[in-house]
C-alpha cells in the first residue's frame, strides 16, 4: 500500500500543497475492508501468544486511571514480560491496549513503514490502539511527529482543538500538566477502513461509545532542516576549512567581518542545496531501514539452480540505485552494494524496465547468457532480485 491509495481520492500534489504539515484531513473510504491485509484482531492475538513482548512496547492507557496503569499488574512478576492473559483482561476491564513498534514483528506493516520511509525519506513506526467501547485510552494533547491513522476494526469519535502548537517537536514536548485545549473545532468518527492525517503539534483527543476501536497509528519520526543541516554542517567541516574559523563577531574590522560571514554563507547555502543529492545521506538513510525481502532466503540456498530460463524482477525498484563511470558500475540495495563492470549496464537498465518477472534469455543487452547469468547471481547475493521458481 503506497501513499496514494492510502490518500485516494485525494491526490499526493494535493495532500502536501495543504494539508501536510497544515492541518489534519479525514479520508473517508467506501471499502471499509481495505485495511484487511495489513492488519486483524486474529493477528494480534497470534503476536500476543506467540511471541514474547515487553513493556513499555506494550503497555495500558486508562485515561480514568491517570493514563497509565502500573505494569506489573499485566506483567509477568519480577519481569518486563507481558502476560498475554493479564493484558487482554485489561482490556475487557476498560483500558486501551498500545502495541509499539509492530512493524518489527508483522510483515505486511512492515511493507507499510517501508513504503512510506521510502516516499518521505523519514523513519516511520507504527503503534496499534485497541480501546473498548465507552472508554478513552489518552487524555487532550498533540504529538511531536506527523501521524496517519488507519481505523482496521470498529469505529471511534475524534475530537480537534484550536490551541495548537504548529510543528512541535523535541522543543517544545507536550506537558500536560501546563496544557489548555481550547475550543473543539472539528469533530468526527472514524469507520472501519477510513484514514485519518493530523499533523504535529494539532491538538485532539478519541473516545469509543457503543463500539470497540482498533486503529494503527503511523508517525513519521522525521528530522527537521535545523537537525539536518545541523549533522551535515558538524560533519562536512572536516572538509570545509571556512565552517572550521571560530566566530569573530567582536575582533575584526566590519568589512573583514562582513567577508568571512559571506563566505560562510555561500559554503551553507550550497550544503542545504545539495541536501537531497548527498549520496552518503541517502546511503545512510537505506542503511537504517529493514529489508522486506521476504523469500530471500530460499533463493540463496536455491541460488545454483539459476539458469537461462530462470525469470527475473528488480524486487524493489527504489531501493535499487546505480552509480556509473566510464569503467565502473556500482550497484546498490539497502546497505549492500555491487561493483560490476560497465559492460552489466544495458543489463540491468533493460532488467529496471521490466515490471513483470522475464527469462533471463530474453533481457536484451550486449552480455551472452552466460554472462547474464553469472550477474544475476551476484544481485541474487544482496537480495536485489525475485526469482520465479
């Protein structure tokens, strides 16, 4: 699922001109099963009793309980461990149960996180609410990262404040304690299948009535242009000898001065401009992200039987990137990387055209089969290729 179907019928040119990073948007969707493969009540409990999981990632929110509830009362004693009986009582008992991070452990959310990682070049989490009816799990307050949300199960009431604090981040944390909401300028429910947008620092609140809530909650942890350009700035002074002069605001003469800021200013400027085009941050943003190369692993131990016949698709296009010279072609996937002679180029170009699984023999290009082969074992290698057994 990409971030247009998730948008439709609203368009991507649309969401960002604005709504992203303005105010929020409900999307409100016909097919109220649309969100069937990417999560159920049958996969949750299949986490919940499978496998072992710890508190904080799963915890309670009680609002009627001050929000959170001690954890070794669902806890496994003397240990973080969540006893999965104790924790689904909880919720028949009035609280909200909060699964972090669930994109670590169910694959079709992690398909999610990375396709929405992809699109905005931010690390993006997602955490699952389940709320019973007449209950709230969190009281009146904003988040510091942008958030969409996906109603899977059930239906729930939101409410949206005026008081808000625009693009809250690290800086300005919510405190609750110091907090008045203001007036209630919007306020909706949201049906199985509908997707919510609220963006940082716009204040509101959710409750259920007659009906139990499950929704996903996905927040795009992004770094701000002063985080950004803060890193870059530390990190390319080793290279730049004016970023590495101390300041000298108070022991220069005005036209000295004004010369040494206008030569800071121009190296910044070109820093901030080349931001998007700086291969070692995009290198270090692929770096980070978890692979969903799901059957990759039957390759590699298949990887001998690849012949002529065997038919062949880049497995995810924009994580594939190519870095050629006029003697090199370096090959790149997540945080692996190729170098093939130049001669693979027409190879793997003609390979990226293709949308659908093709015979290795008929990938046009100036490589005997042989040849071809051997190139498709390597991309096999770093988990760049599906194989159609």
């Amino acid at each position: 699922m990409n971030l247009q179907e998730i948008l439709y019928p609203l368009t991507t040119n649309t969401f960002f001109n604005e709504y992203f990073e303005k105010k929020h948007v409900v999307i409100k969707n016909k097919d109220r099963n649309i969100f069937e493969n990417l999560l159920s009540i049958k996969d949750l409990d299949a986490i919940l009793f499978s496998l072992t999981n710890h508190h904080p990632d799963f915890r309670l929110a009680d609002h009627s309980k001050t929000e959170k509830p001690d954890h070794k009362k669902y806890t496994i004693k003397n240990s973080d461990i969540i006893d999965p009986l104790k924790f689904s009582k909880a919720f028949e008992s009035g609280s909200t149960l909060v699964m972090s991070g669930l994109q670590n452990k169910i694959y079709s959310l992690r398909k999610l996180t990375n396709e929405l990682e992809t699109f905005f070049k931010h690390r993006v989490q997602t955490n699952i609410y389940l709320t019973p009816k007449k209950s709230q799990g969190f009281s009146t307050h904003y988040d510091t990262h942008d958030v969409f949300i996906f109603q899977f199960e059930g239906s729930k009431n939101w409410r949206i404040y005026d008081q808000s604090v625009p693009l809250a981040d690290k800086t300005t944390p919510f405190e609750k304690d110091e907090f008045i909401p203001g007036n209630v300028i919007d306020e909706f429910t949201l049906e199985k299948g509908d997707v919510l947008y609220i963006p940082r620092g716009v204040v509101h609140d959710a409750y259920c009535t007659n009906k139990n809530s499950g929704h996903i909650t996905t927040g795009i942890l992004g770094k701000t242009w002063a985080e950004h350009v803060a890193e870059v700035l530390i990190e390319k002074s080793k290279h730049i000898l004016p970023l590495r002069k101390f300041t000298k605001f108070h022991a220069m003469d005005e036209n000295n001065k004004n010369k040494e800021i206008e030569e800071v200013t121009n190296v910044v400027t070109k820093l901030i401009k080349g931001l998007q085009l700086d291969e070692e941050i995009i290198d270090d943003f692929y770096s980070r992200q978890k692979p969903i190369a799901q059957g990759h692993l039957h390759q590699i131990i298949n990887i001998d039987n690849i012949n002529h016949n065997s038919k062949i698709k880049i497995r995810e296009k924009n994580k594939f990137r190519m870095l050629a010279n006029c003697k090199k072609i370096d090959v790149k996937f997540y945080d692996l990387k190729l170098t093939m002679p130049i001669a693979c180029e027409s190879f793997l170009n003609n390979l990226l055209s293709q949308n659908k699984p093709l015979p290795i023999n008929q990938i046009e290009c100036n490589l005997d089969d042989d040849s071809k082969i051997m190139v498709t074992r390597q991309l096999t290698k770093i988990g760049a290729l599906d194989i159609a057994s």
